[in-house]
C-alpha cells in the first residue's frame, strides 16, 4: 500500500511497503473471517460452543489452534512424491498473494496498476487450482487423488458463470481496471439519481447473485464441498498432510475467500470508497481498508450462512447447476447489459 | 523500467514474498514440532486398513467432456472482454456483431445439450 508519500519514494523503498501491506491484506482478512465467521457464527448457528471457552469470549482459539499446528509432527508418507508435495501448500498460498495485486484499496493506495485488472485477478486466482492437484496426485492416497481430480472438475464448472457475471460489471463500467469500476460506481447515476452513486449491485444483482454462487462454489466451501467430503473421501486432496502444512491449507482456503470477496466488494459494491464521503481526501487511504474490510466480512457472512444452512450437493448435481443453469442464465445476464447499455 | 512492466514485477515481488513468508513459518515449526519417525506413522492413509495397490490407482474421469466445453467457453470470454469495454464506441453495430457470436455459443451449449454429453455418464 502506498500513500501520497510514499509515492515520491524509490521503486525498492515501495516495494518494500507493498510486501507488508500485502501480508497484512492476506493475514487479516483471513484471520478475521475464520475468527468471526468460522469460529463465533458458526458456533452459535450449530450450537457447537466449544470454540467460545478458550479466552475471555473465545478470543485466544485463534493463538491456541495457530499453537498447535505449530507443534505437530510433519508426516510425509513414504510413497508420496515429495517435491510435488512440500511445493502444493506454497502455490496455495502463493496464489492469493498474487490475486491481491489488483484491489484497490483507496485512491492512491494500490499495489500495482494493472489496466486489465479484473480479467488478471481472475486469471491468477484459479492458480491454486494447480496447487490443489498437485496436493492430490503426490500424495499417493486414493482418497487425494479423488478429491484433486473433484476439484479440477468443480473449479472448471464454475470458473465460467464467475467470469461471465464479472462480464456484465465490465459492460457497465466500460473498464477492465478496478480503480476503474470504483469511479464508474461512484460517479454513476440510477435514471438520473446520482445521491449515493451507482453500486453495480443494484443494476447487476442477478449478476451478483451468479457471482456469489460461483465463488462459493471456486472456494470450495459448502454445500459445494465435494473434494474435501468428509463422509466420502475423509479430506480430500488434504487426507495425507499434517502439522503446518495441514494448516497452510486453511490459510489458503480463509485467504482465498478475503481476496475473492475484495473483488466481489469492488465489483458490485463500490469497493473502498462510500457515498457521503469526501473522496479524494488523503485521509480515504486510511479509511479506504477499513471500508473495503467491512464490506469483505459483509459478503463472507452472506458465504457462511449459506454454508451452514444447506447440506452438500451430489457430485453430478453441481455440474449439472453450472452447466445448465449458471451459464445460460449468465449469458442472459450479459446480452440484456449490453442491450441496456445501448439502448441507454 | 515503464511502469506497465513494474507493475509485473510487483506481481513477481508478491510471489517471493509468499514463499518466503511460507518457508519461515515451516521454519519456525521445525524448530517446535517433534520428529520420531515410524514405519507405521508414513503409510498411506486407507480408513486404517493397510493400502491396496499403489496410490495412483486408476479410476475415471467423468469430465473430460466438460473440459473440453470449458475451453470453448473460455476463449469466448478473451473475446469479450475487450468488446465489453469498448462497447460505448461502437454502439449498435457492435452490440448486433456480438449478439450474433454469443448466440452461436449458445447453440454449442444446446447441442452439447442435445447430444446428451452434459449428462453424468
């Protein structure tokens, strides 16, 4: 993250900056989610409420489970391939890391400028597809294999609807750069109206509803859990790896779902910047991660309810909502946009 | 270096920057975690019986077909992306070129339809 300052700096002194701000932007989010969310919401919902004893109000699980992965023996099983094996949880995370690069966080406070931002960021974000296989084929269990080769499948149906709903918000806002679609949602009008902006979610919310699905469904997450099923495949791609490793995984997962949420905070919500607000203060490159943090947890708490309200899909009902569902409707979406915005 | 390049290799940074955060936090449990090797504890994992065969058993991919789709599809979303920022400039004429092109990948999704293939075999 750089500031007004920090722009008159060296390209090392940025980049320096920029690899802190880039560890908080993935620690933080995921971190808060799978506190918040993971450990608080889902406690209450399914009235499992161990994880609320450690700590004044379950505040130290959080240190106490980072603690113990710590302290746990490192398996890796004899026929594994190794290489592939101790490289799998890196691409994982690795990805993330490269998917933050394009969310703005306020009007200056970017990681990189990249004019095709939105199309890069859901380019790299299906990398860790790669990790996962990797994680499946070397770990030379039966139950991984099936679960990478689940993943593959799942990460493919659903990779399209995700795009083509992004699509839709391309059209309206005329840019593929996500500094871009902020400006396009803030300067925007509604027939006229221009009091609170244009957020995409008002004019693209089947658009938004795709996305969500589709995001639900790319992180993984119930009721599109099929590689990790407990009950079938133990845990999947994930059966054989323990300790620290296990835990690079998880963070993974949680940090994967923060930066797929920033984009989706960008696209259909405005991303850091809110109406009423003075925007071209210098103080919104403060404010701005704290309004993108809030809308991150807004939409992930819309992911965790639907994850702990409906039960697990069957292998062949998720490819047959994607294929036969998501995508023809997504193409309607995208047609009637563009018509709109001709017509308009 | 242009900027348009820096910003690529702000992507390049990041990249090194996950695996060094990863290989010190491996690290760093290396030094807390035990290690006391058994032949039992490195055995594949199979429910608690001992493993039949190898691990890379053989067994079907369902979805090959959907790959294939996914490709189309795919390459069809290189082409509209670029159509969708610039569709202001060419108005009618791109809107009516575009119709045309996504109509027919409709039609390829309905013969995958048609033909069964998107059926789970």
């Amino acid at each position: 993250m750089t500031t007004q300052l920090a722009v008159e700096l060296a390209y090392w002194q940025q980049s320096i900056l920029r690899s802190v701000g880039v560890i908080a932007a993935v620690l933080l989010p995921a971190g808060t989610i799978v506190y918040l969310f993971l450990f608080k919401m889902m406690s209450f919902m399914q009235s499992r409420l161990g994880p609320n004893e450690a700590g004044p109000y379950g505040s130290m699980q959080l240190l106490a489970e980072v603690g113990k992965f710590l302290q746990k023996e490192d398996l890796i099983p004899d026929g594994a391939d190794r290489r592939v094996f101790t490289w799998a949880p890196i691409v994982v995370v690795a990805s993330t890391f490269v998917t933050y690069v394009v969310v703005p966080f306020g009007p200056d406070a970017w990681f990189a400028q990249i004019p095709t931002g939105i199309y890069f960021a859901l380019a790299v974000s299906s990398l860790s597809v790669i990790g996962v296989l990797m994680a499946g084929w070397s770990s030379a269990n039966k139950y991984s294999l099936m679960g990478g080769l689940r993943a593959a499948g799942q990460l493919i149906a659903y990779e399209l609807p995700l795009v083509l709903a992004a699509l839709g918000v391309v059209i309206q806002a005329g840019t593929m750069d996500m500094q871009g679609i902020v400006a396009a949602q803030r300067t925007g009008e509604i027939f006229g109206f221009g009091g609170i902006g244009n957020p995409f979610i008002l004019t693209q919310f089947v658009g938004f509803m795709i996305f969500l699905i589709a995001m639900q469904a790319e992180l993984t997450q119930p009721p599109f859990d099929m590689p990790v099923a407990e009950s079938e495949l133990v845990a999947g791609y994930m059966t054989e790896y323990s300790g620290f490793r296990f835990l690079l995984f998880f963070i993974g997962e949680y940090a994967t779902a923060g930066a797929f949420s920033a984009i989706a905070a960008t696209l259909f919500l405005g991303g850091w910047a809110l109406p009423g607000l003075d925007l071209d203060n210098n103080l919104m490159n403060v404010l701005g991660p704290v309004v993108l943090l809030v809308k991150i947890l807004l939409i992930m708490f819309l992911v965790m309810w639907f994850r702990v309200t409906y039960p697990r899909f069957r292998e062949d009902q998720l490819q047959i909502f994607a294929w036969k569902y998501l995508i023809p409707l997504s193409l309607v979406n995208i047609t009637a946009t563009a018509v709109l915005k001709v017509v308009f | 270096m242009s900027d348009f390049l820096r910003s690529y290799l702000t992507v390049g940074i990041f990249l090194g920057v996950a695996v060094v955060l990863v290989s010190a936090l491996l690290g760093l449990s290396s030094l807390l975690r035990p290690s006391k090797p058994t032949p039992q504890k490195s055995i594949v994992y199979e429910s608690g019986v001992d493993p039949v065969g190898t691990g890379w058993a053989q067994s079907q991919i369902r979805y090959y077909i959907f790959a294939l789709l996914f490709v189309v599809f795919d390459v069809e979303a290189v082409f509209i992306f670029p159509w969708a920022t610039r569709l202001e400039a060419y108005g009618l004429f791109g809107l009516i070129e575009m119709g045309i092109f996504i109509f027919i990948l409709f039609l390829s999704l309905v013969y995958a339809w048609r033909k069964g293939v998107l059926r789970w075999v």
